[in-house]
C-alpha cells in the first residue's frame, strides 16, 4: 500500500499467454502467420477483396481458440484482480477469451474478439460462436452479407484505446506477458508507463523485440512464471 492507496497493475498480454492453453502464436516456428499470409487474411483489404476467405480462416481459429481452457498464468492474473492491495486492468492483444474464462475482469481487447462479429451495415457487435458466413444475417438489422469478425485487422484502429491509455497514465507497474513487442501500438505502451514512472516487468519465454526496456525480466513458460 503506498500511503494507503492500491497500487495501479496494468498487464499487456499477448499469444504466449495462451501457448500453454493450446493455441498457436503468431510468429513462433510453427505460428499462424508462418501457414498465412497476413495479407490473404487479417487486412481491411483482403476482407473487401475475399470475404469468404477471411471468414473461413477465422472461423478455423474460432474451433481451435473456443476449444481452449485457460492455463495457471491466466488462472494467476484473476487471483491478483481479488486481492485489495492492487487495482488490475488486463490489456490483451489476443481475441480469445481465456482471461474472462480465468475469471477475469476489467479485461480491454484491443485486437478484438473472435467469438463476436460486428455488422457492417448498422455497426452493432454480436456474439458467434458457431461459423460465419456471407448467408449468416445480422441478429440486429438481418441483412445477410454484413458480418464481420471482429477482429482488429492491420491498419484499423484498436478498441478500448482511451481505457487502455487511461489505464497507463494511472499505473504504477506495467507487466508485458507473452508478446514479441513488434506490433504498434500496443508495443509502445511500455514507454508510456516509463514515463509515467512505472515499474516495468517482462514474462515472456524469451528475450523480445522490447526487452531492454524493461526494468525487470522473467523468462520461461508463463504458466510457469506468471504465477510464481
Ligand atoms: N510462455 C511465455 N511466452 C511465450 C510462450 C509461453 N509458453 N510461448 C511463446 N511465447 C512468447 C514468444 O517468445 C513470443 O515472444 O510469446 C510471444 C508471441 O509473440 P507473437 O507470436 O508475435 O504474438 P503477439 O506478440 O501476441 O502478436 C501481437 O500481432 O499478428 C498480430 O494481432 C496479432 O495480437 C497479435 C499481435
């Protein structure tokens, strides 16, 4: 307790939080952009110009990532978000759901969702757990053809930006889980808690594209780390 207020925890999680639980990463030997091309399926463009395509690539992922249950690291930030000693915001980069399945709370996904789809025709959010397709109409306007996945696609805009940025102005240690460090901008917020003066901590398997600006630095498995 620092005179007597909680201490701001402000985690940055990405794919290595949810290795452990099953689910590929992004750019380890065997992750999902070395089998596709970010380009062919996570792009604005590619969605205009193959819908079909990008629908089915993530209806592929949604089987895998909704098959998934969340690992001790995960299990270890929804114990932390108990105690009264510290106030937790989760910022997570992945579209699965494994911190709420933690039993997480205060949880920004900045990259999406993948069990929700957002109608490009009145712009309403919905869950989909089952497979989306261009026939699938929107549960709020049902035109067919609109849905989405939605999914933070390269060149778009994140969500919950003003949270998480307001989240980093107020933190007092910001702990990076499990992300390369090479996406912007996510990859930027250490910088603002170190200009916040915030203690920095990184859990990750391996060194990162980010690791030197981090204070303190732990590294091995999350499921492993994170909790400990
Ligand atoms: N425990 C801890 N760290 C791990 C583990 C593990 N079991 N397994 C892998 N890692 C680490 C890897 O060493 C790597 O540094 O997790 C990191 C995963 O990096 P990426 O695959 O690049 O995933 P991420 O950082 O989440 O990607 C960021 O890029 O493609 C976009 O939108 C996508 O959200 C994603 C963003």
């Amino acid at each position: 307790m620092e005179n007597g207020k909680t201490k701001n925890i402000v985690f940055l999680t990405g794919a290595g939080i949810s290795a452990e639980s099953g689910l590929s990463t992004f750019r380890d030997s065997d992750g999902l952009w070395n089998n596709h091309r970010v380009e062919d399926v996570a792009t604005a463009e590619a969605f205009v110009r193959q819908p079909e395509t990008v629908r089915s690539f993530y209806n592929e992922l949604k089987k895998d990532v909704l098959s998934a249950r969340p690992n001790p690291a995960h299990l270890a930030i929804a114990k932390l978000q108990e105690s009264p000693l510290y106030h937790v915001t989760v910022i997570t980069q992945n579209v699965d759901t494994l911190h709420e399945q933690a039993g997480s709370e205060n949880v920004l996904h900045i990259h999406g969702r993948i069990d929700q789809v957002v109608c490009l025709n009145c712009g309403k959010v919905s869950q989909a757990l089952g497979s989306v397709t261009g026939k699938t109409p929107c549960p709020f306007c049902r035109k067919e053809g609109f849905l989405k996945p939605n999914i933070v696609f390269f060149g778009e805009n994140l969500l919950f930006l003003d949270e998480a940025q307001n989240a980093l102005e107020n933190c007092d240690i910001f702990v990076s889980v499990g992300t390369s460090g090479t996406v912007y901008p996510a990859a930027g917020f250490v910088r603002e808690a170190l200009l916040r003066g915030a203690e920095t901590v990184e859990i990750n398997k391996e060194e990162s594209a980010y690791s030197f600006l981090f204070q303190k630095r732990f590294y091995g498995p999350a499921g492993k780390i994170v909790p400990a």
